[in-house]
C-alpha cells in the first residue's frame, strides 16, 4: 500500500480525517483552498459505489445557501470556540456558537 510492503493478514485502516489531505493528491493538504484545481477529487461523500446518494443536494444546498448569503451581504462570525465531535469517522461539531452580520 502507498509502497509499504503489506504480509498477509496485516491490517489497513482507512482514516476518513486525513483523506482529503493526503499530499500526493492535494498540494498544501491541510490549507482551505475552494479553487483547488482537482477539489472535486475529494472524499467527503464517499467514492464509486459507495458514494453518498445525497451528495448533489448537499452540494446544491451548500451553494444555494452561500450565493443567498451573498445577495443579502451576510458573513458568519464565529463567536467560541466550535466544540468537535469525538470520533474516527465523523469530523464535524456538538456546537459551533455564530451570529450573522451584514457586510
């Protein structure tokens, strides 16, 4: 695997955190960049077969609701410190405390 001699038997685990940072795919993996060239490459809904079957209109909602957002000239400001779910598979939030302001 990835030029790692493998015995049978041996174990690999999939680590869904570092996925889209694996830096033979993406350059400068742990930035924030939404004009990557190859962002569509990424795995956060799965891949193939196992790709999530509402990952178009989780898309079409992230898009609708940023280009609303826009029109009525509104950020979000983070107002604590996100607290994050504690699992392998997840990586999201318990609570992420915002306030939306005009700009």
């Amino acid at each position: 695997v990835a030029g790692v001699p493998m015995k049978k038997g041996d174990k690999v685990v999939m680590w869904y955190l570092s996925a889209n940072r694996d830096e033979s795919v993406f350059d400068n993996g742990e930035a924030i960049q939404v004009d990557r060239p190859n962002a569509r490459r990424h795995l956060s809904f799965g891949y193939g077969i196992h790709r999530c079957v509402g990952a178009r209109v989780a898309e079409l909602q992230l898009v609708t609701l940023l280009e609303e957002m826009a029109k009525r000239r509104l950020r979000v400001n983070v107002l604590a410190e996100p607290v994050r779910v504690a699992a392998c598979f997840v990586h999201g939030y318990k609570s992420l405390q915002v306030e939306l302001s005009r700009y």
